[in-house]
C-alpha cells in the first residue's frame, strides 16, 4: 500500500489541499496505520519495464599501486660505485634524492685543500658558515683545525684534504640520524679510495661512527684504528675543543702521533 510523498498530504477523495502541519501529520499517522509501506508518486510506474532494465554494476575503484620502498643504502652504494673521480663523486652526491637534509641546505659540502694530500680529515656536518661558504671547516671550528694543523706543519693549501660526513647542514646543526649516517657511508669511503691518502683523522663521533661504526671519541681519541684498509687517528672535534679548552693538551698530543706516523 502506498502513501503519498508531498509532506505526508494522503491523496484521498474529498480532502483539503489547505491542511495545517498537525492535520497533515495525522492523516500521515492514519495512512501508516492502514499499512501504508512506500510513497507514491503522481505518475504511474510500469513495475514490469523496470524489472526488465538491468543495472549496470558500479565500475570498480582501480587498484592502488604502492611503491617498494626504496633503500636508500644500497641507492648510495651504487652512485658512490659508479663514480670514476672525485668531480664525478661530487656531482653524484649533489643529485642523490634519497636524503632530506639537502631539501634545507644552501650548498652541497663537498671537499677543501688538496686532493691526493698525505692527510684526510673527515669531519662530521656542516655549519652555517660552511652551508653558506660550500666549503668543510670555515667557522670558528675551522680556524681552530686551522691552527692545530698548522702546528704539526700542515695546512690545506699544500698538504692536506678536508670533507664531511654528511655534505648538507642538518636543522639548526642537530646531530645527523643513523639512517643520514648509513646512506652517506658509501660515499665517504669512495671519497677516501678516489683522494688516496695516507693518514685519515676522524673529528668527532658521528665520523668514528661512519668510518668505524663506532662511537665514545673521548675514549677512542688517540688512539690509532683502521678503516678503508688506511691508519686513522680520531680526534675531539674542533668545536669540543672551543667549548672545552682544557682538553687541548689531549689533542696537541694526537697532533704529535699523527706527525711522527708522517715522518716514519
């Protein structure tokens, strides 16, 4: 049975068009309880046609497509392997998409001094001064490394090759992440197998923890250790050495030690 759909007005004989909304809704009440089920329009509905007319299923929503996840390790492995030099090096860690510190970055920071030096310093990220220079150790920190070298009868203009572990600026000079760490790994150590030195220094932790995949420099520091088959010296970073001058007599002993491994 079915009632009609105009605000609950039932289409009976004799009745009013003008029904107020209580009226309108009684006569409503009254049609449900006569077992009134659907509404009904004003122009009839060939039941039969409609039976007839089968409707097309809704086109299914395409598959989502999701991407393997990229392992920015092995991407890193492969870059640093394919390059043939260190201009080629350095071109492919200017493109290497797969880390986000380069999204906030001014400059890529790749090298200073001289290539095929005798001594490779391997700092740990750059600075603002550096981010904004695109050369490693040109802060405050930088002067220091300057003079401490200087000391032992080294500088960047003859004798030595300076680079980082990571060549863009972390946010507000935070410590790289492990991830960060891992995925610029390989390039480090292909920048150390294409300059050729003799001797590396490790300032600070986060390059003992790229080249040894250790950490703790106060207790590593002067002490000699190996990494791409080469002798390597870590050191307290330059920064540490500002803020803590009293450990500058540690150091300028590990300057000695890694002068007399030069004249030996």
């Amino acid at each position: 049975m079915g009632f009609s759909p105009l605000i609950g007005r039932a289409r009976l004989p004799g009745m009013s068009d003008d029904l107020d909304w209580y009226a309108a809704r009684d006569m409503l009440e009254w049609q449900v309880e006569l077992g009134a089920t659907e509404a009904i329009g004003d122009v009839p509905v060939d039941r039969y046609a409609l039976s007839a007319q089968t409707p097309k299923p809704a086109p299914s929503a395409p598959a989502r497509v999701v991407a393997p996840e990229t392992d920015a390790v092995a991407e890193a492995r492969k870059a640093a392997a394919a390059a043939t030099s260190l201009p080629a090096l350095r071109d492919a860690l200017a493109a290497f998409p797969h880390c986000e510190l380069k999204k906030g970055a001014r400059n890529c920071v790749f090298s200073d001094g001289q290539a095929g030096a005798r001594v490779m310093v391997i700092g740990e990220a750059p600075g603002r001064d550096e981010d904004r220079e695109g050369r490693p150790f040109v802060g405050a920190a930088g002067q220091l490394l300057d003079k401490m070298l200087a000391a032992i009868g080294l500088n960047r203009a003859e004798n030595v090759y300076i680079t980082n572990v990571l060549p863009w600026r972390p946010p507000s000079n935070r410590d790289p992440k492990p991830p960060e760490i891992a995925m610029m790994r390989p390039f480090v150590m292909r920048h150390i197998a294409l300059a050729e030195p003799e001797i590396l220094i490790a300032m600070g932790n986060i390059s003992c923890d790229a080249l040894l995949e250790r950490r703790g420099i106060l207790k590593l520091r002067g002490t000699w250790a190996e990494a791409a088959e080469l002798p390597v010296m870590p050191m307290t970073h330059p920064a540490y050495l500002l803020r803590t001058p009293e450990a500058k007599r540690e150091a300028w002993s590990d300057l000695l030690e890694i002068r007399a491994r030069l004249d030996a």
